[in-house]
C-alpha cells in the first residue's frame, strides 16, 4: 500500500466578500464607490491599490453618457457607441486618476484588464466583443439583486446547507 495521502481539493468554485458599513450618506464620487467596492469585497479595507474604483468609475460614466445619448433619436440606434475597449478604459482611468491629483500607480493595461476581469466576475460589467460596459446599461441595484443575490448568493447559501446537513448526519 501507498502511503500518500488524498489529497482534498479547496479550491471555491466561487466566493464572494460583503462588508458591511455605515450608510451611504455624506458619500459622493469616487469615495462613494470606493465604499461600494469595499462592501462587495472587490476592494480590502487600507488597500491604497484602488484603480479598481478609477475603471467602474469610467464605465459608469460611460453607462450615463448612453443614457443621454438614448435620448436623443440618432443617437439611440447606435448602442455600440459606448461600448469601452481595454485601451480606451486605461487612457480615460489615466486621465481621471491625474484630473483627481492620484497617483498614477496600477495602471498598466495589464492590470486594467484583471480589475475588468474582476468586476466581471461580480456580473457588474460584461464583454461584448472585446469591448466593455456595465451589464445591459442597467443599474447597478438590478444587477446585483438579479445576478449576485438571486442566483450566486442563493446557490453559494444552497452548498453550505448541503455541507451542514450532511455535518448533522455525520456526527449525529
């Protein structure tokens, strides 16, 4: 007989981080998305690593010159007009981050697209051909109710249920 050890493998199939802090009054701007990515865990508490919050700043902004673009008729059918690329999210997260006196620390494309990917995997912005906006242009309460709450949270809540019950019948 061997006697290597099974080895169990620990690897979440998903995780998710919710914080929870004081109301949202007082809060505007980058600090009040700053406070958003805290609470959903995208951001840790004294991280001063925070482009995150520059990149779903620009495609918020983005999402709100559709809006506006929506209105007006020409405008309207071309809804790929405010679709961002990667590149075109790292110059306008470069030019936020100086127009706020930041650091231009974490800016590389490379990073840029791992922050995309992030805030993808929260179901917060999608890819569509290569290009990025915040998920079907709806708000972000929508989708974190319709996507995170509703499907992640309750399937995540379904597992650890599972794992208790079959805890209970084990040392039962």
């Amino acid at each position: 007989m061997s006697n290597t050890q099974k080895v169990i493998r620990d690897t979440p199939l998903q995780e998710i981080t919710l914080r929870r802090y004081e109301k949202p009054a007082n809060l505007a701007g980058r600090q009040l998305l700053k406070k958003l990515l805290l609470s959903v865990g995208l951001l840790q508490p004294g991280d001063s690593r925070d482009v995150i919050v520059d990149v779903l700043y620009v495609l918020l902004k983005a999402r709100s010159s559709q809006a506006v673009a929506g209105n007006n008729s020409k405008a309207a059918g071309n809804v790929m007009q405010n679709l961002l690329s990667s590149d075109d999210i790292v110059k306008q997260v470069i030019e936020y981050r100086k127009q706020e006196n930041l650091q231009l620390r974490g800016i590389a494309s490379s990073n840029i697209r791992r922050q995309i990917k992030r805030l993808r995997d929260l179901y917060l912005v999608e890819k569509i051909t290569n290009n990025y906006r915040i998920t079907e242009h709806q708000k972000l309460h929508d989708t974190f109710e319709e996507k995170v709450e509703k499907f992640m949270l309750a399937s995540m809540l379904t597992r650890v249920k599972e794992y208790m019950h079959a805890v209970d019948q084990e040392f039962s």
